[in-house]
C-alpha cells in the first residue's frame, strides 16, 4: 500500500511547513514534523502526495446549472458566479467539486497568482502533488454534523462535505455561533440543508473554551491528536475538491517541475543542432571530394582508352579493360599498368593538375598536363621519382593563355 504524505502550507509561516507521512505497511507508520519545503523531496518518493492550501485564500461555494459536460461547466461556472466576485473572472482559478444531491455542485475558487505561487514553490522544491485541497476539507467530518479543528492561529470549520470556512481563533466562538443562527433562520425558512445535530472538536478539552453559548448538547469532544494527524485521517475520505484541474492538471505540474532544467535542455539542443550541422557539413564535403575523384578517374580512364564511348563505372571499367589487355599483351601491359598507377598516385599528391592526353610507347607514358603556374611540374617530377621504381623528367613547358602546357614522361628504372 502507498505511503501518504501530507503537507500544509501556511500563508504565515512560509520558511517551513507542516507535515505527516503516513506509511500503513511499516511499524511506527506515522511520523510528523515540521521542515522547509526542499527537504520533504525525499520524502515524497513513492507516496501519494496531497497539499493543505489556507481555507483563507480560497473561496467555497455552490452552483446550480443545468449542463452535465464538464468541460462546458467549466466555461460556464466563471460566468455564473462572476456577480458573486469582487476580481475579473479572468485572474481567477475554477475547480469543480462534486454534484449533491440537491443538484448543485460545489466549486472552489482561488486566485491564479496564488495557485502559479503554490505550484512554483513546490516545483522548485521537486515535489509533485497527487491533489491540492483547501485545508478546511481536510477536517474529519460526519454528515448532518460540523467539525472544528484549532490550528495554528486559526479554527478550521468545516460545515458540509464541500463546505466551511476558516476563521480567526479569538473569533470562533462568536462566528461559529452566528454560522448556527443564520443556518437556524434558513432552515426555518426552508432555505438550507437542516442545522447540524452536533459539532465535533477535534482538540483538547481547553479548546471548548467559549464554546459553551454554543449549548452543551451540540458539542462532541474527540480524543487528542495532533492538528495534523487529524487531517491526514480526514484526507483517507474521498477528496471532495481537488485544486489540480484545467490549466494546474498533471501535464502543467510537469512543467512546473521541469522549469528549472530548462536551461540545461535548450543548451544540449543548442548543442544537438551544432554537431547535427557540423556532421552534415563534413558529410557534404566527403560528397563533393567523392565526387571529384570519380571525376578524376574518369577522365583518366578516357584519356587511357579513348575509344570506350560509353562510361558507366569508371573504376570497373578500367579493370575490365585493363585484364583484357594483360591476357592480350602480357608484360607489355604489365609496364604499362606500373606506370599508369605509379602516374596517377603522383597526380593525387600534387593536387590542381589536368590531364590533356596520354601516350604509352616503347615503354614509356607520355603525360601533356595543364597547370596554373611553372612551379606545379618539378613538384609532379619529385613525386614520380619519389617512388622508387619510376623514372620522370620534364619533356617541355610553356605558358599559354595564362596557363602552363607542360609534358612529363614516365618510363620504369
């Protein structure tokens, strides 16, 4: 069974807040305390959460309409009790209660700076609570009966299942006594549901102090327990009205809980986006020199057998044609081969140099090039010696045009 944890918030003591956790499957399952907010995080893993909101920031009510869809009484309610409302409609919270049986439905209104203050506290602190109540219907209660619990500074009084109020503890007495009156008148007027048949107290004997005016028989004292724990037991009923609908459900708590990491994550996406493009842009750049080669090959492939018409693979091509004149001409083209490899892996170090034609005689590859300038054909020269088992010398240059014809022949040591 799922640990409980409860803990109220109090408009006056903001620093720290009270608590009960209650853990059936475990021995000594209740423990109570008082701490800040950001050290119950620890204590929420794994429970059912509920948060106690002052009865004095929300306003308990009724309405009676004739739509059933809930979504449209949403849309409906503000508008229904906006005479009843000193505050625009639209800087205010709605959650909906339950249908009684008398057709009207109980409604909870709150402020939607109050609830952002609430839920930001709590999300700051990582906590995500299950419900979000007004404390007064936390109190334990029976029907045709009304219940007060002393907390604090304040006396919770919870009148109906969706009703109550809170009230000042100096006051009480004489509130609860004008509560009684009002509710006496009405009823004799067949106005309201019928006076309570008794008030429980959930305190110590000293808190029915100035409660005798009230009349002895009406008042029912329980056993003492803490505040707290009182309110815990209250809240193993049905919740009545839960503050967490609309634009405060599940979804928005999330959000809420998540705000302070969203820094981090427009970073790792930042981030994302930079190595994604970097990666595309390197991809580009393998295309294009991939491209180039191919190119490169090609043209070297023509320029070896310039009666092929038709080129489809380069490479296999070359191969092809390079294996039938090896079966036809033997060492021959053996030669020939060694200096077209040797040849070509000088022309990829060198960089910048075109192939115009390309002859093979007597052992030896003529090679007509174009460069950009005279001092590309030495470099080209070094890197056919370079390789050990090729000789190259420089057969002719000239410039033309703004551009160098230059002829090298390769011939094997």
């Amino acid at each position: 069974m799922k640990a409980e944890l409860l803990i109220r918030l109090d408009t006056a003591q903001t620093e720290r807040v009270d608590w009960v956790r209650v853990a059936p499957d475990t021995e000594g399952g209740v423990q109570t305390g008082q701490d800040a907010l950001a050290d119950l995080s620890e204590r929420a893993q794994g429970a059912r959460v509920s948060v106690l909101v002052p009865s004095a920031e929300v306003l308990l009510t009724r309405v009676t309409l004739p739509v059933k869809n809930r979504q449209r009484l949403l849309k409906a309610i503000p508008y229904a009790l906006e005479e009843q409302l000193a505050e625009d409609v639209e800087t205010l919270h709605f959650a909906l209660g339950r249908r009684e049986d008398d057709c009207a439905i109980g409604v909870a209104v709150v402020a939607r700076a109050q609830m952002d203050a609430w839920m930001e506290a709590l999300g700051d602190a990582g906590i995500s609570p299950d419900f979000c109540v007004p404390e007064v219907l936390a109190v334990p209660w029976t029907p045709a009966t009304w219940s007060v619990l002393p907390i604090a500074a304040h006396w919770l009084v919870r009148t109906g299942q969706q009703d109550g109020f809170a009230v000042e503890a100096e006051n009480a007495p004489a509130w609860l006594a004008t509560a009684l009156e009002e509710v006496a008148e009405a009823e004799a007027e067949a106005e309201a549901s019928p006076a309570p048949t008794g008030i429980h107290v959930y305190a110590g004997a000293d808190a029915l102090s100035g409660l005798e005016q009230l009349g002895p028989e009406l008042l029912r004292h329980d056993e003492e327990r803490a505040p707290m724990v009182w309110l815990s037991l209250g809240m193993g009923n049905r919740v009545p009205i839960n503050l967490l609908q609309g634009p405060y459900g599940r979804q928005e708590q999330l959000s809420w809980y998540l705000r302070p990491w969203r820094p981090v994550a427009a970073l790792l996406a930042a981030w994302a986006v930079l190595q994604g493009g970097g990666v595309v842009m390197e991809g580009k750049r393998m295309e294009q020199e991939r491209h180039a080669l191919g190119v490169q090959i090609e043209d070297v492939f023509r320029s070896a057998f310039p009666d092929v018409k038709r080129v489809v693979n380069a490479r296999v091509q070359m191969e092809r044609k390079l294996k039938d004149l090896r079966k036809s001409r033997g060492s021959l083209q053996e030669d020939f081969l060694r200096l077209l490899v040797g040849g070509t892996a000088a022309l990829r170090q060198v960089g910048s140099v075109e192939v115009k034609r390309m002859r093979y005689q007597n052992g030896r590859l003529d090679l007509d090039l174009v460069l950009q300038d005279m001092s590309g054909l030495d470099p080209l020269r070094q890197a056919l010696q370079s390789q050990g088992s090729l000789n190259a010398s420089i057969v002719s240059a000239a410039s033309r045009e703004g551009v160098v014809e230059g002829k090298i022949r390769i011939t094997g040591k």
